[in-house]
C-alpha cells in the first residue's frame, strides 16, 4: 500500500492571503445587514414563485433545449438588476445546452463568483416533472440540487440591490448547464469557468446545505477502463503454454490486486461498477452498457471492466493510477491487458484561505440565531464545479436549499430554511465584499 499526507495538505501561501479575518467577530447583525434580512423576507414569496416556475422547466443534463429554456428565465431577472448577460454554447457533438453568465461591475474592490448549475438528472420522460407544495416543504425534479441554489443567488443579490449594497465591488454568476453529466473534453466544457474561477477573488457554490456545516473540501472524480486480452481455445487447454489463462483470470487478477494494493490513502476510493467477459464484449456507445457472449467451455478472449476512482488530492490521484498501471502490466501467461483514465472532476483541497471563509459564514450563522459552522468531512462530499476553480481561487461550497433525496422522486426543500439560507448568502456577501 501507498500513503500520502493528502488530507493535511496546504494551497499555495498566496490563496491564503486573499482573504483575511475580521480584527473581531461579528456575530451580531448590524442595521444594514438587519434591513438585508427585511428585504429577503418581504420577496420571499416572489421567491417560491420563481422557483416553481424554473421546477416545471425540464432541464435534464441531455435536453438542451430545456437548459437553455430555464437559463432565459434568469437571464430576464438578471437583466432587469443591471447584470449583463451572456450565454456559451457547447459544440454540437457534445449534446450539451451550453452555461449561463451574468456581470455585474460595481466599485473597485473584490470580485465575486457565485457558481450553480441549471441541469438536473430527470428525463423529460421521467413521471416526477412537477413543482408541488405541502405545508413548509416542496417536492419537484431538481429543487434542492439544484434549482432552489440558483434562486437563493438571484434573490440575495435582489436584496442586496434593494438596500442600495450591490454596488460594491464586482459580481459574476455563472450557472452552468451540464453538471450532472459534464461535457467532454472538459477543456471545453468547463475553460470559461476555470476562467471566472481566476478572475475572481473568492468563489461560492450554492450546492445543498448542511445543518452545522459548510464545504470547503470535496474529493475529485475520475474514470478509469480496463480492457484485458485472452487466447480464444477450447477450456480444455486452459493454462496450457499455448493458451495461457485467458481474459477473465487476467481481469481477476487485476482487480484483485487493486483490491489489496490500491486502498490506503484517506479518502481514496475505487470501484469496478460494470464488467464484461467472454468471447466477444460488444461496448457500443454507452461504456455503462456492455453486451458480453462466451461459453463454458472456450477461454475469455476479452474483459473490459469501466470504474470510478476518487481522491484528495491531485498527489493521490495520480499515486493511484501509476500503482494502477504497475498493478495491470503484470500480466498472466497468455494474456495482455491495458488501463486509460479519464479526469472529470479535480480535487477541491482546502486551504487556510477557505478556512477563513468558513469562519465569516459561521459568524453569519450565529448572528442568525443559529450555531457556529464547521467544515463538512471532504472524503463524504461528492464532486462539484466548486472543484474546478478551487485551485485558483478561495473557494466554499454547500450554501443552497436545505432539503433531501436528490436524484430520487422524493427530491424535497424546506421553504422555512430556504428563507434562512437566502437570508445568511445575501449577508456573507455583504461581509465579504466588505472586507480589507
């Protein structure tokens, strides 16, 4: 086994100094930061309308033309705050819908990058299409993951106009359209975002949020393919010199040693979710589909196995892949056998710069009359776009709807929290943008 010190791992010092404590807590509200809090609330109910509205617009990763429907939605209300707006459409071959940007340039001073996503994971032929209401909770495909985020964005920054506080510093949202499934190549598909991610001073992400925490740490993702070869025979003259083990062996072997060779560091995970062997494996166009035909009595020509492999830290992930490949070139006799990765999502490490973030957003969150924030366990935290800018910016995540079931039919947000969490995002904004 191999083992890193990935989970006490720093950002470069320079991060860490874009952001700074206060000399002392807040953990009061001050009058203005009081009448952000009224205008939130006033709009409240402005608010559950908007967002039923954008519920009932279908906007599965692959319906482009439901993304780009729920973004005119936003691109209206944002617009009429004064943000400029724009729209980036992805090449036709990815079938993706493209991501939404709105500006807004106020006075010098910090520029802030507030990120969300559009797409949910229900089909347009999915039974669970509708927005629906009972009491304090509301139902509907994608509300807390994570159309109930994108609104809490929109109606902070509302408020924040609304007492004449939108004018300090620099605002850019950028929502983009496909993340449930991004698009490849991820040069591509998330280039602009990596760039508003330099651009900016700090980055927030409005993915769900937790009772007591916040994310600044979140594990990467990647994909990894396994495709092993065999000498096609009758079983009869399995380990024979001229037939060797076959495919399947190899494949067991390989994956056995992964198993027992890989594991160790914290917070690394892998797993073989789909496998294929036999005489012929016919892939087509879905790796998650794999159409596999072989007897009992001829060896396994061919295994081809597709997993998921996820991580710390850009160290560990890359620790992974070379005793991967070490473990695959070690071949049984009669077969061969090949690895290939593929990057999705990078490791979102945290970094004293995001530590002092989550200290402003406690302090936000006691002055609510709640308690202090502490930072979500990352090796629990599944991957986000909050990753791709992490490395070039302050960046905390985990500030959307409270709520649960997402990517179930049961997907559920608490509307009292939903006020709440509107509430706390609309004044950590006024605090951090305040900031020396």
């Amino acid at each position: 086994m191999f083992h890193t010190s990935a989970r006490h791992m720093l950002a470069a010092s320079g991060l860490a100094l874009s952001l700074a404590l206060p000399a002392t807590a807040q953990q009061t509200l001050s009058a203005e930061e009081e009448a952000i809090k009224q205008a939130v609330e006033a709009d409240f109910d402005a608010q559950l309308v908007f967002l039923e509205k954008i519920v009932n617009i279908n906007s599965d990763t692959r319906n482009p033309e439901g993304v780009r429907e729920v973004g005119k939605v936003f691109d209206t209300e944002f617009k009429d705050l004064g943000f400029t707006t724009s729209w980036i459409d992805m090449p036709a071959e990815m079938e993706r819908g493209g991501h939404f940007v709105a500006t807004h340039e106020g006075t010098p001073g910090k520029k802030a990058l507030l990120i969300g996503h559009i797409d949910t994971v229900f089909p347009t032929t999915s039974p669970f299409q509708k927005f629906e209401r009972e009491g304090g909770r509301a139902t509907g495909p994608g509300i807390v993951d994570m159309k109930a985020g994108d609104a809490i964005i929109l109606y902070a920054l509302k408020a924040l106009k609304a007492t004449g506080n939108l004018e300090q510093g620099s605002y850019k949202v950028f929502f983009t359209g496909d993340e449930e499934s991004t698009g490849k190549p991820l040069d591509v598909s998330r280039h602009d975002l990596i760039e508003a991610g330099k651009w900016s001073d700090f980055a927030l992400n409005f993915e769900g949020s937790g009772d007591g925490t916040a994310v600044i740490g979140r594990r990467g993702a990647s994909g990894w393919s396994l495709t092993t070869s065999g000498t096609r025979a009758h079983s009869s003259a399995i380990f024979s010199d001229s037939v060797g083990a076959g495919a399947i062996f190899e494949a067991s072997r390989i994956l056995h040693r992964f198993y027992n060779e890989v594991r160790g560091p914290f917070g690394l995970t892998f797993n073989p979710g789909v496998i294929g062997g036999g005489t012929f494996v016919d892939q087509g166009a879905n790796p998650a589909a794999q159409n596999a035909y072989g007897k009992d009595n001829v060896v396994a020509q061919k295994t081809v196995v597709h997993g998921g492999l996820r991580f710390m830290s850009e160290a560990d992930k890359e620790a992974a892949r070379a005793k991967m490949r070490e473990i695959v070139a070690d071949h049984l006799p009669g077969t061969s056998a090949e690895i290939t990765f593929e990057d999705s999502y990078p490791a979102m490490t945290e970094n004293d710069a995001s530590r002092r973030m989550l200290g402003v957003f406690s302090d936000v969150n006691v002055a609510l009359g709640h308690g202090p924030l502490t930072a979500y366990p990352p090796e629990k935290r599944g991957a986000a776009d909050s990753s791709f800018v992490a490395p070039h910016t302050p960046t905390m995540d985990g500030l959307g709807g409270f709520g649960g079931n997402g990517h179930t039919p049961e997907e559920w947000l608490d509307l009292e929290k939903q006020k709440f969490a509107t509430v706390r995002a609309a004044i950590l904004l006024y605090r951090l943008m305040r900031e020396e």
